[in-house]
C-alpha cells in the first residue's frame, strides 16, 4: 500500500510573503551590521559572490522543497518555469538584508577602504550575498512553519 503525500494549496498568497519577511529581516540583522561580514565581502572574488548566491539558492529550494515533503513544487504557480514561492523566498532573502544595509548605513559604516561609488556597490552586492545565506533559512523556516 502506498501512502500519498499531502499536497498544499497551489495558490501563493500574500500572508506567505509576510511569513518569509519576517523571518528573513529576523536572522538578517546580526548579519547586516557585523565588521567581518563586510571585511569577508571585500575581499571576495566574483567567483566567491556568484557561488554564495547559488549557494543561497540550493539552500532555499531545498528547504521549500526537500525539508518539507509536504510541499510540491510541480504543483505551485510558477512564473517561467520557476515557483512563485520560490521567487518570493530569493527576493525577500536578498532584499531583507539590502534593505537592512541601506536602512543602517553599513556601507559606509563598515567598507574600510571605498573607493569609487561602484567599488562600494559591489562590496555591498557581496555582503549582501553573505548575509542572504543566515536570511534565506529565516524565510524558508518561517513560511514552513506557519504556512498552512
């Protein structure tokens, strides 16, 4: 006998943006305001950023969808190929620590040496790629937990 597995709703909704807001901006903070972070994203190369961002990535989708075996992702609305759930995960995981930076000025708190308007850009876009590794699990935990 097989047993089947329970699937949720399809339809993504707002009150699962906020979950993942919340526990985004929750595990962020820490992240967004310490020294090493910052010192880290500075001396990372390309390669480090676009890896840590695929990095955040796999940990995302594999807490949707492979922690939790109660979630389809062939069963979500998708845009392009792609969950929706997901989507909302990368965007509120990237965008809560961005956000975060900007609100407490880190940048030019924190960048040692800044250089041009595009040397802090990318140190920023780096840092926010570390921090997103702590925020994704944040967001993907809190919209397991309380979705329904």
């Amino acid at each position: 006998m097989k047993i089947r597995r329970p699937r949720r709703p399809r339809q993504f909704r707002v009150a699962d943006s906020a979950q993942q807001i919340v526990g985004g901006f929750l595990l962020a903070g820490p992240f967004v305001v310490t020294e090493e972070v910052w010192t880290l994203a500075g001396s990372m190369s390309a390669i480090q950023a676009v890896l840590t961002i695929c990095v955040v990535s796999a940990i995302g989708y594999g807490a949707l969808y492979t922690a939790d075996t109660t979630r389809d992702p062939d069963a979500e609305q998708e845009v392009a190929g792609v969950p929706v759930r997901f989507i909302s995960l990368l965007l509120v995981s990237f965008g809560s620590v961005l956000i975060l930076a900007l609100l407490f000025n880190a940048p030019a708190t924190l960048i040692q040496e800044p250089g041009t308007t595009g040397d802090v850009a990318w140190t920023t876009l780096k840092a926010v790629s570390i921090g997103s590794v702590f925020s994704i699990v944040g967001a993907a935990t809190a919209d397991s937990v309380f979705s329904k």
